[in-house]
C-alpha cells in the first residue's frame, strides 16, 4: 500500500492532510472534553446541538476521507492498468518488431540465396565456357602440334635421307682412304720395325752397362752406409754411457743436496729407506713430493724427507738438458 501512494505523491499530500484535520479535530474535542466547566442554564441545548453538528461533521470528513482514500486507490489502480497496458503494448510492438526483423532477415536470406544460386549459375556458366574455349584452343593446339610433328617427320626423312647419301659417299672415300692408309702404315710399320729392333739392341747395351754401373754403385753405397752405421753406433753408444754417468752424476747431486739440508727427527731411532717422489718444473722448482714404499717409517720421518726436499730447491741441474727429468724416484738413505 506504501509503496503505490509513494508513487502518487500528490495523492499521498491530500491523505496525509486530511489526516491532519482529523487528528485536529479529536485533539480540539479532546481539549474541550478536558474542561469541565459549568455549563451555563440555556447552554445545554447549544451544547447538544453543535455536538450533533460535530458528529454530523466529522461524519462527512470521514466519508471524504474514505472517498478520498478510495480514489487514490481507484487511480493507484487505473495507472497500474494503464501501466500494465502500456507495458503489454510495448511488449506486443517489440514481439511485432522481432516478427518483422525475423521476416526482414528470412527475406534476406532468401534474397542472399538466389543471388549466390545465380552467381553460382553465372560463374558454372562462365567455367563452361571458358572450359569450351580451352577445349577448342587445346584441340587447335593438338592439330597444329601434329601438323608441326607431321612437317618435322618429313623433314627429318629428307635429312636422314641425305646422311645416308652423305655417309654413304664418306665411307666410300673413307675405304679409299683407309685402303691408302693401311699401305702407307705397313710401308711405315715395316721401317719402325727395323728402328725398332736397332733401338731395342742400342737399349739393351745401355741397360747392361747401366746396371754394371749400379751395382757397383751400390756395392760402395752399402759399403758407406756399413760405415755410418758402425760409426754411428759406436757414438751412441758413446752418447748413452756419457748420458749414464751424467744421469748418476744428477741424482747422486740430488739425494746428496737432500742430504744434507736433511734432519734427523727426534725420538728417531729406526731411520728406513723411503722412496720418495718428488715433481720438479724448469730451473729445479719443486712442485710436489709425494711417498711410495716406506716400510717403518712414520709421519714425523716423512715429514722431515719433505722439509729436507724443499729446503734444497732449486735443485741441482744436470750436466746436459736432454737427462732433465720432471718427475724424479729415488730411495733416500741418510745412514
């Protein structure tokens, strides 16, 4: 009920004022009821009377107040009807709207139709023809290619005719001439081959003197060569034992530096044998010491070998280049 008189505001101002005159009204009564004043002789019938003419009165504003109500509803209700018939209007004009777009878009569709059915026909059309127009110009090609091919056969006939006419005539000359030839190469053949033997007895002298020649060359070749052979070995035998001594000579310098930068460790007692490796760089750096086969011998006695190895670098250097060794193995004995 709210919510249409909120939509009829000016119905709801009229309500809401009668409702006021009303309130008014009771209030006014209410206030005169409250005082009880002496009525007066010759008052009670005035009083009776306008008390009537106010029932009378507040019985007409209350029938005016419902008519009022009921027309405010009567027309909260036409314009809701006439909402309602407006709405249905709309919508039946937008259900004839999508009616006539439905139609529109049929009608365009069909219309779309036939012009691709008739572009399709056009263009089937145009492909036939153009297929009949290839037709025929390949069929005219064809004719003109068999005419070619039948002028070129004819052609070709009368020049392979001609060859033969041609080769015929240079065998011929070819014979003669080959008849010529053979004559003149056995007459040449004939001399070459007297050449040939008298080349042939020059060559064999030749060749008898030229291998009494080398090998008599190689006889003294492999007499020379017996000769170097024993020189050159006698000189690398030479070279090895001078490389032998220079070695010793290396190592002995080596282990007798070690040595003596060498020190005993205390609490040593048993001094073993120790193999010891030592990696070397150019100019007797050393680069690392490492042990092999060292029976007895503990981490305070390898230790001091270690010290005693770097205290002698730079190692000695060798008596020639060629005995220079990278990584060297010796067995240290101090006693």
């Amino acid at each position: 009920m709210l919510a249409e008189l909120l939509k009829h505001p000016r119905a709801l101002l009229i309500s809401l004022a009668l409702h006021a005159v009303v309130i008014g009204v009771i209030v006014v009564n209410f206030h005169f009821v409250d005082r009880p004043d002496l009525i007066k002789p010759g008052q009670v019938e005035k009083t009776v009377k306008a008390e009537v003419v106010d029932q009378q009165q507040l019985d007409a504003r209350e029938k005016q107040k419902q008519a009022e109500e009921q027309r405010i509803k009567d027309e909260a209700r036409k314009k809701k009807e006439a909402e309602a018939r407006r709405l249905a209007e709309k919508k039946r004009k937008e259900e004839e709207k999508k009616k006539a777009e439905l139609k529109r878009k049929k009608e365009a569709e069909e219309k779309r139709k036939k012009e691709v059915a008739r572009k399709a026909e056009e263009k089937r059309k145009a492909e036939d023809k153009r297929k009949a127009e290839e037709k025929r110009k390949a069929e005219e090609k064809r004719k003109a290619e068999e005419k070619r091919k039948a002028e070129e056969k004819r052609k070709a006939e009368e020049k392979r005719k001609a060859e033969e006419k041609r080769k015929a005539e240079e065998k011929r000359k070819a014979e003669e001439a080959r008849i010529a030839e053979e004559k003149r190469k056995a007459e040449e053949a004939r001399i070459a081959e007297e050449k040939r033997k008298a080349e042939e007895k020059r060559k064999a002298e030749e060749e008898r003197k030229r291998k009494e020649a080398e090998q008599r060359r190689l006889a003294e070749e492999e007499q020379k060569r017996k000769e170097a052979e024993l020189k050159a070995k006698l000189q690398a035998e030479e070279n090895q034992r001078r490389l032998k001594s220079l070695r010793d000579a290396y190592k002995l310098a080596i282990l007798q530096k070690v040595r003596r930068n060498w020190i005993r460790p205390t609490g040593s007692e048993k001094i073993p044998e120790c193999w010891v490796r030592v990696l070397q760089g150019p100019g007797g750096i050393i680069l690392d010491v490492t042990f092999g086969d060292c029976p007895g011998g503990n981490n305070a006695y390898r230790a001091s070998i270690e010290n005693a190895v770097y205290k002698s670098e730079p190692l000695p250097k060798p008596g020639d280049p060629a005995i220079f060794e990278r990584e060297l193995n010796f067995n240290f004995k101090p006693e």
